[in-house]
C-alpha cells in the first residue's frame, strides 16, 4: 500500500517528505492505541521511510515489550532498540515480588548489540503516588548503573519530576550519552540539562498551541543536543493531535522545530540524524 495513501481508517495522511532522512528516537511500535492493534512494524516502518524518518528506536519498557524489541531490531535494519522497566512498571514488579527477575531480563536483554540504550527509566510522580517514589529511585539507579557498565547510552521518563531526576543523575554521575526523551522542563530544567551536556529529545507536543514553555525549552537547546522522536503511539503533533501517532508524523515535529528555532529545515534534519548516530551508534 502507498505510504501516501489514507485509505487506512483513522490513519492521518502522511506529511511531504523531509529532505534529509531522520531519526524517530523514541517509539513504541508494540503499543497499540486504546486497546487497537498497534500498526504492523513492516507498515511502520514503510511509512516512515517514505517521508525520510529512515531510522527508528524501539522502545519496550515492560518485560513482553523487551521480546517484542528484540525480536524488531533483529528483523529490521532500520529499527535500534531501547529496553528498561518503565519506572509506572517497577512499583508493580516490586509489588509482587517479581522485580529481582526482572532485573536479569533486562540486564540479559540489553547486552544485544542492537539495543543502544537503556530506557526508558527515570522517575514518574504523576501516575505513581507518594508510595512508589523510594522503589521508584532505587530502579533508576540500577538502569543508570547497568548503562554505565554496558556503555549504552540512557533514555529518561521524567513526569513532574524534573529536580529529582537531575539530582538522582547528578549523584549517581549520568552516562556520556544521556537522553530526556519527551523533554517536558521549563527554561531552567532545560538550561540546567544542556550544561550538563544531555540531549533533549522533544515530542509531537512542542506543537501544541499552549506549549510556549516547551517552545521556549527549545530556543536554549543547541542544535548540537537535539533530538526528535515521536512517543508514538501517543502526543501526536498538531494538526493530527488526538489521532494516533506514528513515525511517518515526525516531519510535522521538524517543521514547528524549525520555525521556532528559525533555522532551516535541512539544517535542523542534518542535525537530528548526526546527533541520533552520535548517541545511538549506526544502524547498520
Ligand atoms: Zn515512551
């Protein structure tokens, strides 16, 4: 089926291709939306080259989504993965006493060649209560301990967590190649992460109307710490906000990037897949 075709229901139309291929550094391709079926990966995959997002990581973040990465970086060249327990997961594993087994799934996953990096861990204070946030610590310590002893890079999930997370890095000392995917700061977490020399990984929702915080995150990043990614299949960019999201949307992302930023779009593609190889290792 054409990439340009729309005849999939519920599907939004693909955007005019990007004139420098790119990179989607954070999907879950496992995950389907509202109890659907998540798009096939092939078909994910297809999608996005056609509009020049040629690269994708994947991210499983629960014990069946790490089968499900492995088994996706081991049939597409065009997918790197990315494994952790999700830090909305490590309160329940704890819980049922099942966090130690855990642990060796991941450690034994992540050792792949094709996953490089470990996440996305970090610290969630939304969807987890007052009771979750001290296993919660204790797992991000060990994801951030595992990326050091394996040298892969590190993808966080920080949901109104923003000074912990930089503390909790700070302390344990980050990875060289350290990601905020899904960046959500305000001016100052994002100055404070920049000099730390992290990459801020920014989602579909810089283009959201009412994100002038982010956009403002944005204009302090330099293009040299940039990332793109999607978090599909959630926070589609504008103007399919609401729809499902997928890796072929990116370019919508690019382009709002791009007008913030006021640098062109080739300049910021450019940059995006230099940065994506330089944190993540090639791809083939
Ligand atoms: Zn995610």
């Amino acid at each position: 089926m054409s990439p340009h075709s729309s005849s999939r229901q519920g599907l939004p139309t693909a955007p005019d291709p990007l004139p420098i291929d790119v990179v989607d550094n954070h999907v879950h391709l496992d995950i389907g939306r509202d109890g659907a079926e998540p798009l096939d990966v092939a078909e994910a995959v297809a999608r996005a080259r056609a509009v020049g997002v040629s690269r994708l990581v994947q991210v499983g973040c629960d014990l069946d989504a790490i089968d499900f990465t492995i088994d996706a970086v081991e049939r597409f060249p065009e997918v790197l993965g990315a494994i952790a327990l999700h830090p909305n997961e490590v309160p329940r594993l704890a819980a049922a006493g099942t966090l130690p087994a855990a642990y060796d799934a991941v450690e034994r996953a992540a050792g792949h060649e094709r996953v490089r990096a470990v996440g996305e861990t970090g610290l969630d204070y939304f969807r987890t209560g007052p009771d979750g946030v001290a296993v919660q610590q204790d797992a991000f310590r060990w994801h951030i301990d595992l990326a050091k002893r394996l040298g892969k890079a590190l993808q966080i999930h920080d949901r109104d967590a923003h000074e912990d997370v930089l503390r909790v890095l700070d302390e344990e000392g980050a990875p060289d190649r350290t990601v905020l995917h899904c960046f959500s700061g305000d001016l100052s977490t994002a100055r404070e992460s920049v000099e730390r020399g992290y990459y801020l990984s920014f989602a579909g929702t810089v283009t959201f109307k009412n994100a002038r915080t982010l956009r403002d995150a944005l204009t302090v990043t330099p293009l040299s710490q940039l990332l793109v990614e999607t978090d599909a299949p959630y926070l589609t960019p504008s103007p399919h906000r609401g729809a499902t999201n997928a890796s072929y949307l990116v370019p919508h992302t690019i382009r709002a990037m791009a007008s913030v930023l006021n640098v062109d779009v080739p300049t910021l593609c450019r940059a995006v897949s230099e940065n994506s190889e330089r944190v993540y290792g090639p791809w083939s």
